[in-house]
C-alpha cells in the first residue's frame, strides 16, 4: 500500500539549481568591490577558507549553522588590517550586501518552476536547507507553505533538527506524510531515510556511493510530477 503523502520538502541548493556558479559569480563580485574600496586582499585558496573557517568555528561555535555569519566574520577576518574598525564593519555589511544579493541570482533548472507550481496544487511544500539562500525571493516562493534554515534550525542536515522543526509548521503531519528531495546523497537522502521518510533523489549523472540503498531517483523536473503520481497516487 503507498503512502499518504501530505507534505513533500525540497532542498534548495544543486535541487532546484546549480549552486556552484552562483557561488563563485558571487564571491567573486564580492572580492572585486571590496577591493574597489580597500585595496587588493589575499584571499587564499580554497584550503585556506577550510582552515579559517574551523577557527572561526572553534572561535563560535554557531558559526557551523549560522551560513550568513561565516560569510561576513571572513570578510572581517580578511579586513584587519583595515582601520578604524567602524569603517571595517561598514564594509563589511556592505560587502555581505552585495553577496547575498548575488548568491540569489540563479538560473533555475528547466521544468523547476512548473514542477512546483503543479505539486502546490496538490501538496504542501515546505523547504529544508543548510544555506542561506532565500525562496520567498523568487516568484515561486508563493508555492511553499515554509523555508527552515540552517540558521532557524540550529543544525545542519544530515542532522534531524531540520526535519523535526518541518513537522511544527504543519498541522497533523508525521514522517509518514513526508516526502523529501534533493540532490545531496548524506545531507539529504541519508538524513531522511534515518528517519523514515520517503525520498527522491535529484540525480545529474552521478553514481550511488552509499550503503544504504538508493532511493527512487530523477533528473528531469519536467517527470517530476508523473514520478510522483505513479509512485503514490
């Protein structure tokens, strides 16, 4: 017997778009305009931002959840030299201003904008993310009845504070009710399928390296509606 499926969550990041240019479109962006206003930054590489935020972590230890507040305590970090500290802190804003601005410019995966407006029809939609990206800043954010944050939860997934917190936004729903999907093979599909939750695992050519076994998966937002009619209605 399928289950009853009242409530379907998604991930935001690499689900619903491709994360890594807009990252990097922002970052660099970013680095540009502070530099417009301070001078050239060494930035270091990707190891170096590894190591400066475990110690911003060991320093705070919100900083693990807290996405937005990683990001401006390295820009800080990166500005110490920069004095007096009030004009620091002025960049700094201006500065996290500037990337949140272009961390929401993204390009959509086709069919990601009808897929949601079609299962808002039939479905609560919620979202459940480890960024810090904003969906009631697109248009399709009217779709979804909730967004948890890392920032909101206090955790980051494959931990089940997210998942937990989704059941207080709707009323009458459990794990059985719930489908989740995204693209992230621990964070998102080990995180639910330890808790019981149905999953569907958002796939662009990439093999399956976990123990557990793989969960009904697509990679075409256009299917993504018959795939969940055919599996639970």
């Amino acid at each position: 017997m399928n289950k009853k499926i009242k409530l379907i969550t998604f991930d935001l990041d690499d689900t619903l778009w491709d994360n890594h240019p807009t990252i990097i479109k922002a970052e660099r962006e970013t680095r540009k305009w502070i530099e417009g206003e301070v001078g050239k930054i060494e930035w270091g590489d990707f190891n170096d931002f590894l190591s400066l935020r475990e110690q911003l972590i060991k320093d705070d230890k919100s900083i693990a959840w807290d996405i937005s507040k990683l990001r401006k305590e390295i820009f800080r970090k990166k500005l110490s030299h920069v004095t007096p500290g009030e004009y620091r802190d002025n960049i700094v804003d201006k500065a996290f201003e500037i990337f949140i601005s272009k961390r929401h410019d993204v390009k959509f995966f086709g069919g990601v904008k009808n897929a949601i407006r079609d299962l808002s029809k039939k479905y609560i939609l919620g979202v459940l993310t480890n960024g810090n990206a904003n969906i009631f800043k697109f248009d399709i954010g009217e779709c979804f009845e909730f967004s948890i944050s890392s920032l909101e939860a206090k955790d980051s997934k494959p931990n089940r504070a997210h998942f937990d917190k989704a059941l207080t936004k709707v009323k009458d729903i459990t794990f059985d009710n719930m489908l989740h999907i995204g693209d992230h093979q621990i964070n998102d599909m080990y995180a639910a399928n330890s808790l019981g939750i149905d999953c569907l695992w958002f796939n662009i050519n990439n093999g399956w390296e976990q123990r557990f076994e793989k969960p009904d998966e697509f990679s075409d937002w256009n299917k993504l509606l018959r795939v969940i009619e055919n599996k639970y209605e």
